[in-house]
C-alpha cells in the first residue's frame, strides 16, 4: 500500500487504492516505479480563502499525472525549495524540471543544486498550467474554499482521483482507451460500494 493509499485509509477507514489500474500500466510501460522522473513541471496559482491569498503548488509528470499539491501563505525562495525537496523526496530526482520564470525558483535550485536541469521560458510549462484547470472548475463548484486545510485536502484527493480517471486519450486507441476506463469505473464503483 502507498502512502497515498494509508492517508485515505486513515481519513475514510478502509483501504483505498486511487491510483488504480491505469498507473500501474503506466509504470511497467516506464519501468521506473509509480512516476516518470523524466520530466517534472512545476507551478503555483493563487487561491483566494476568505481574502486572504494562498498559493497553490503544483508539480506534474510530462504524462500530466498530479505528483504533489502544497498550499502556502507565501511565494518565495524557502517555499519553493520545500515544495521541491519534499516532492524530490515522494517521487525521487527527475532529469528535467520545467517552471515558469519565477526567480523564486531560480534561486531554490541553485540551493539545492540542481539549477542544469532547470528549463524554462515560452510555453514550456503549458502542461501543469493546464493540470490547473480541473482543479478550477471543481473550486467554481464548491463555492470557492474555507480554509487551507480543507484546500490542502481537496487538492490531494483531487489529483489522486483525477490520476485515476486521467487517460492519454491522443495516444491510445478507441477500444484500449473505453477498457481503461471501464476498468477505471469498476474500481471506483467497487471502492464506493465498501
């Protein structure tokens, strides 16, 4: 069981896999255990609980799969370099770390030295900006957040189901994709079911 799978047990008080099927193809086709270490692309959005502003911290692999979610009060150079050691810890050293131009980032990775492996500029970072938008659209229908713990909740819930439901659809078949994700939809139905 992952750590992933013990926090939802904790939480709900029985054992929960979100992660499912599709990962597990995911990581024989890779063979480099849960998640690729390729490619990682990092971004904060801001998030808005009670007038107060947070950030939210995001960090995806280059298949789009949600690696780690971090909520802070502040944008700089010591928690960018928490977000990055605690995910370097959870998910191991990727070979490439996409950002956007943030200096905060910049100057983390020189901390930590890993400032070669850091790319950035254009649309690079297309991948995360675009992981944000599921993550919006639930926010909208929640009615905005009421505090940074329940933030910090919902995202780390959020992007485990959203992983699990998540299929590269541009890369896969009609037939191969519809059996991923009935076999995506049995697994959820059975977890609900218990």
């Amino acid at each position: 069981m992952n750590a992933a799978s013990i926090s939802v047990t904790k939480q709900f008080g029985f054992g929960l896999n979100v992660l499912g099927q599709s990962s597990r193809e995911k990581s024989v086709r890779i063979g480099q255990g849960r998640h690729s270490n390729w490619q990682w692309h990092l971004d904060e959005v801001f998030v808005k609980i009670n007038g107060e502003r947070f950030y939210l911290w995001r960090a995806v692999d280059h298949e789009g799969e949600v690696l780690e979610c971090f909520v802070t009060k502040r944008r700089n150079k010591a928690t960018a370099k928490k977000f990055l050691i605690k995910t370097m810890r959870k998910h191991g050293s990727p070979k490439i770390i996409t950002t956007d131009k943030l200096a905060s980032y910049g100057a983390a990775f020189r901390e930590i030295g890993v400032v070669d492996r850091q790319l950035c500029g254009g649309r690079a970072n297309n991948r995360c900006e675009n992981s944000h938008l599921p993550f919006r659209r639930r926010e909208r229908a929640m009615q905005k957040f009421k505090s940074c713990a329940m933030l910090q909740k919902f995202t780390s819930y959020h992007a485990q189901i959203y992983n699990h439901f998540n299929h590269e659809r541009h890369l896969e078949s009609r037939h191969t994709y519809k059996r991923k994700r009935s076999a995506a939809l049995i697994e959820w139905f059975q977890i609900c079911a218990s």
